[in-house]
C-alpha cells in the first residue's frame, strides 16, 4: 500500500516464458510476506507487546480509517485494562472480566444518547 495516497500498489510481471513469470511472482509473494511475529519475551508486558506488534507489523500495511480503528480498540481500550499484564499470564478469566467491563461500561463517546455499555 502506498501510504501517500492510501491505494494498494499493482505490481506486474514481465518474462518470456510462463516458467519465468512463475518464478518471478514467487519472488515477489515472498518479499511481500509480512514478518511472523516472534513469542513475547517472559517480563515484557502486555501494553508494550502489543503497541510493538501494532507499530511494527500491522500498522504499515492499514488504511488510515482502519489504523483509526485499531489504535481506538487497542490504546483506549485494550492497553487501559489488560496492559499491565505479561502476555504469558493472561487467562481466559482476565479476558471475560474485560468483556463484561466493556459491556458495562466501554462506550467512551455518545454516551449521553446510547449509554456506558458497547452493544452485542
């Protein structure tokens, strides 16, 4: 994607043979592939995970709205209830007790015309 005028980029494929063609595709699906991401290590937090993996894999390959979109969820939501924990500690529980606090009380905005908690 080029991110000055947020359009994905065509790439095309010139060779002789079909066989070429093929091979230079390959080469191009691979350097295209995003990065796997690597285990967290034990003593970093959940917060700081996170906002790596976000800056460093997704975030460059995202629209701006769907960039909008994922920091909301993750700096104004995720990282304000389970940031402090380590990645290798999280369990079910903590997410569900996350659910229902964003059900309870999530809405950040609009308050006032649809209440504190996020719909279904």
């Amino acid at each position: 994607m080029n991110p000055a005028t947020a359009y994905h980029q065509l790439k095309n494929i010139l060779a002789k043979t079909k066989l070429e063609c093929a091979a230079k595709l390959a080469q191009l699906w691979d350097a295209l592939k995003e990065p796997t991401l690597d285990q967290p290590k034990p003593e970093i937090l959940l917060a700081d995970w996170l906002d790596l993996c976000y800056q460093e894999y997704k975030k460059p390959n995202l629209l701006p709205n769907t960039q909008m979109s994922y920091e909301r969820r993750i700096y104004q939501h995720i990282i304000l209830k389970l940031g402090q924990i380590q990645p290798d500690k999280l369990n079910t529980t903590d997410i569900q007790e996350f659910y229902v606090s964003l059900k309870k009380d999530g809405r950040l905005i609009r308050v006032e015309f649809y209440g504190k908690g996020l719909s279904d």
